[in-house]
C-alpha cells in the first residue's frame, strides 16, 4: 500500500467552479485535505470557471488551486498549463 501512495495515478484534477452539488473550490479544498490525511503525492489542480472577475478569482486560489481557466478554454490553453504545471 506505501508504493501506491508514492506513486499517484492521479497527477491533476480539472474541476469546475459550477457543478451541481458542490463547488469547484469546495471540492479542490476536500481533496487537498484527503490528499494530506492519505500522504499522497501533491495532486495539480485546475479550475475551471466562467467568472473572470478578481473576487472570484481570488476566492478560488483561496482554495490552493493550481491554475485557473476562464471558460471557455481552447484546446491549446489548456495543453499550455498542463505543460505549466509539468503534467504533459
């Protein structure tokens, strides 16, 4: 079990700030804790929002998100943050 949490399968989490039941950030701020609580290796989180306001975004790097992407998001933009946030 020590080897699975040293090597995560999980490198990054793509969340969205409008989802049904919780928020992005709630979401990001639970997984952030599971990922300490289990000692697993740093997970990269990417946000996804359609807000592009500075209170919104600041209330979503509050979150210890990564990278956030105001949709919508090209292909392009974000194969460049994965690169960012050496994922690819």
């Amino acid at each position: 079990m020590d080897d699975q949490k040293n090597n995560n399968m999980i490198k990054c989490v793509i969340t969205d700030e409008l989802m049904e039941f919780v928020d992005g950030s709630s979401s990001i701020k639970l997984l952030k804790q599971l990922e300490k609580k289990n000692k697993i290796k740093k997970i990269a989180y990417i946000s996804l929002t359609s807000f592009d306001d500075d209170i919104n975004k600041i209330n979503i790097h509050s979150s210890g998100v990564d990278a956030i992407i105001t949709k919508p998001c090209s292909r392009i933009l974000l194969q460049k943050t994965l690169q960012n946030l050496n994922i690819i």
